[in-house]
C-alpha cells in the first residue's frame, strides 16, 4: 500500500508506472533525472499542494498501481 509517507525512491523502485502518474501531477521532473529526495508528501508539498490533494493522489496511487 502507497502512503504519503513512502520515499520517492523507494515508490518509484518498487511501482516504476508511478514516474508517469506523479509527472502529469506536476511533481517533480524526476524522468529528466533530477535527483529526488524525501517523501511523497514532501514532494508534493513543494509544489504547493494541499493535505486534501495529496490524500486524493495517494488514493488514485494506490487505485491504479496496486
């Protein structure tokens, strides 16, 4: 199960899909080969994204790659 919480190494690692889904969200520019550190959450924090967005990114995550 995917949580806010899981390192985004550790996401795209284990559901390599995943890079796809959190680039057309706006999170980070990790196909470019940006290193990317730190949690989901903190991810899309940076972008400006509220608690309610990530929860529903998290579960459209978890609908799709699970």
């Amino acid at each position: 199960m995917i949580t806010k919480d899981v390192f985004i190494e550790e996401l795209i690692t284990f559901y390599p899909s995943s890079v796809n889904y959190l680039s057309q969200k706006g999170i980070r520019c990790i196909v470019c080969g940006e290193p990317v550190w730190g949690t989901l959450e903190e991810a899309c924090t940076e972008k400006g994204l509220t608690s309610e967005e990530i929860d529903l990114i998290v579960n459209e995550m978890n609908k799709l790659l699970t």
